[in-house]
C-alpha cells in the first residue's frame, strides 16, 4: 500500500489500496489537501493511529484525498473534511467529526469497544 513502511497511516491512492485495506477494523479519514481542518487534525490522527499501533491493536487507520474519491464520498455522505468513518468488515459503522485530538481517540475508543 501507498505511504511509507514506518508511517502508521495509509495513504490510500487507488481503489484497490481502498478494497484491501477495509477488511477487519479501520479508520477512515476523508480529507483534502486544500482544507485548513484537514491540515489541523492530520497531526492528531497520527498521533491517534500510532497510540493504536503501540498498544497492538488490530486497526488500520488510512486516509483518502477526498478530491480522488469524491463519488465515494458522496455516496457515504462525507459533506465536512475531515470526516472520520470507522469501518468493520467493509461496513461503516460510525461517522467521526472530531475537533480535537482527544475527541477523535475517545470517539473511536467507544464505537470499537462496541464492535468487538
């Protein structure tokens, strides 16, 4: 997949990078290079995705350029970058707007106690 062996955060550029990364549990981030928010939370989506990582957790975290994925961002109703889907098996199970690094861990921390 797209994006360096070290870094804790796919970069998704193609739509098959897009169909392996989804199985299990992942995080999505859909965010543009262009967006100050995007440009805001790429550091604590980071820092989340590594927390993740550290304590061996079984999530991938990946993030998609929304301008190359914008039918699919339609279609799951991204209408605010960045948007966060937390996904299981190929299913959105919930949708993350967070405004600050510890809102985005603790949203996710819930949603995957609860798919686990």
């Amino acid at each position: 997949m797209a994006g360096t062996s070290n870094s804790v955060v796919m970069t998704i550029d193609s739509w098959q990078q897009l169909i392996e990364s989804l199985k299990g549990n992942v995080v999505l981030e859909f965010m543009a290079p262009w967006s100050e928010p995007s440009k805001f939370m790429e550091q604590p989506f980071k820092e989340v995705a590594s927390e993740f990582k550290d304590k061996n957790s079984n999530v991938k975290f990946a993030a998609l350029n929304f301008d190359n994925f914008k039918n699919l961002g339609r279609r799951l109703q991204v209408e605010a970058l960045p948007t966060f889907l937390v996904v299981n098996n190929f299913a959105v199970v919930d949708r993350i707007l967070a405004l600050s690094k510890t809102e985005l861990r603790q949203k996710i921390n819930d949603k995957l106690k609860l798919i686990n």
